[in-house]
C-alpha cells in the first residue's frame, strides 16, 4: 500500500512539475505578444470611440487600447513634442497637416475617416427666443460659447460660419471660448452660456441641449476627421490594423450610431 501510495505521490509531484514548467515556457512568449496601441483623438468622438474600443479589445484580447481625448490642436502639440500616440485621429485636416509636413505620419496610412456637422445648441430649458445664427445678435444674448479657433476645431468651423453670416465680430465680443468642444456643450447644458457651437455629434450625446439652427455647407469648410499612424509607433502592424478596424463594417455602424457620416460618402 505504501509503494502504491508512493507511486501516485510521485505521479501527482510529475504532473505538476510538467504543469509549471509548461506555465513557465508558454506564459512569456504569450505576455509577449500582447501589444499596447495609444490612440490620440479629438474628443468630438468620445462616445464612439469609447464603444469601438470594447468592440475592438473583445475580438482582440492581446490588445489593450489607452485613448487619449482633447482638442485636436493640443493632441497634435503632444505628438509634436514627442507624446508615445500610435494612431492619431483630428477632427480637421489642418492639424494632421501639420504633422504630415513634419514628417511625423507613418507615410501611406492617412485617410479621411469621417465627416460632421456644425450646429447651433441652446439650453433645453432656453426662453430667449433663439431661432438662427442672427439672433445671437439679440441685446439679450450675453454669453456664447465657441471652440478656441487655434486649437480647437470646432471653433475654427464656428468662426468660419459666423465670418460667412457677416457676425463674427458681434458674436465674439460675447463669447466665452472653451478648451475643447465638450467643453461648449457643458456650458450650454449647465446654463452658463445662452448659446453654444458645436458638432452635430455633440448635441445628439446631450439631451440637455436643443438644436436651433444648422450651419448651412457652405458656411464652412467640411468638417473632415482624418487618421493616420504616427511614424515612431512601436507596432505598426498593431496600429494599422486598429487604424483599418476604424474602416471596416462594425466601426462604421457605431460612428453612424453617433450620428457621424462616412468621409467616402
């Protein structure tokens, strides 16, 4: 009985041996192949984004993705600077311009991923009457909300829209800028401000804000979202497969989901 004992002590003692020395083989080569992907992105697409990356890491589980939201000039300032982004998405084509004339893209990999629109938001709970860009005009109109046009896009298209009315200067002597453009939806939605100018996008993800007026096409340029893999990614292939996820049928559907448009349509 004790040699059987014996026998099957030292059966047990084997087969966790093998077990740990095959955990010990296998497990560095696994953690190996696990890969970080640091996405920088214009903060418009939040929302999105936040439902593409639990798509994305639950077909991809060696894959963990950090996003990293803010206006599209700051982001682009932090790549400058040397910021470790593998994939860059801007809400404009001036700041990935930037970078392309620094060299800074992995060449072959920019593309205009998505396009939005620019709307005039006041609070839910407004009495002031707001019907169009002109009544910002209004004597009773004291506080609007934009983007800061140097590094906030959205900001930009705003100014563009309010120059092509003929009331930029009216309108800024009133206007409280922001750091990004979430930041204008938060003024408008917490009553700050009587009026705000944001993207399409941004007065959908609130249920505190009313759409008033949209800015006709022709008022601005075309709100375009580009993306592109930074040069000094340390995976390229994990970054371009993520940027061609970004393309493919299921990112598309959650971007529509949120209200953008597709670039190539």
């Amino acid at each position: 009985m004790m040699r059987t004992f014996a026998r099957k002590s030292a059966s047990l003692l084997l087969a966790l041996l093998l077990i740990f020395a095959a955990g010990f083989l296998v497990s560095p080569a696994v953690r190996a192949q696990h890969t970080d992907v640091t996405v920088s992105a214009a903060i418009s697409l939040k929302d999105a984004l936040d439902a593409i990356e639990s798509a994305y890491t639950a077909l991809h589980h060696d894959v963990t993705l950090s996003v990293n939201y803010g206006a599209s000039g700051t982001l682009q300032l932090q790549i400058e600077q040397g910021a470790p982004v593998d994939v860059y998405i801007s809400a404009a084509p001036k700041q990935m311009d930037a970078l392309a004339s620094k060299g800074l893209l992995l060449p072959g990999t920019r593309k205009d991923l998505l396009r939005n629109g620019i709307v005039l938001i006041v609070p839910q709970s407004s009495t002031l009457g707001i019907a169009n860009f002109q009544d910002l005009l209004k004597t009773d109109v004291k506080r609007v909300a934009l983007g800061e046009p140097v590094t906030v896009p959205a900001g930009k298209y705003a100014q563009e829209v309010l120059t092509h009315l003929g009331i930029y200067s009216q309108v800024n002597a009133k206007a409280v800028l922001a750091k990004d453009v979430r930041q204008v939806l938060t003024y408008v939605e917490t009553g700050d401000v009587d009026a705000g100018i944001v993207y399409t996008t941004d007065a959908m993800s609130s249920n505190r804000v009313k759409v008033v007026a949209t800015a006709p096409p022709d008022s601005h340029e075309p709100v375009i979202y580009p993306v592109a893999v930074i040069k000094t990614t340390k995976d390229p292939a994990a970054a371009k497969a993520f940027e061609d996820f970004l393309s493919g049928p299921q990112a598309r559907a959650i971007f529509q989901k949120y209200g953008f448009s597709l670039a190539n349509r």
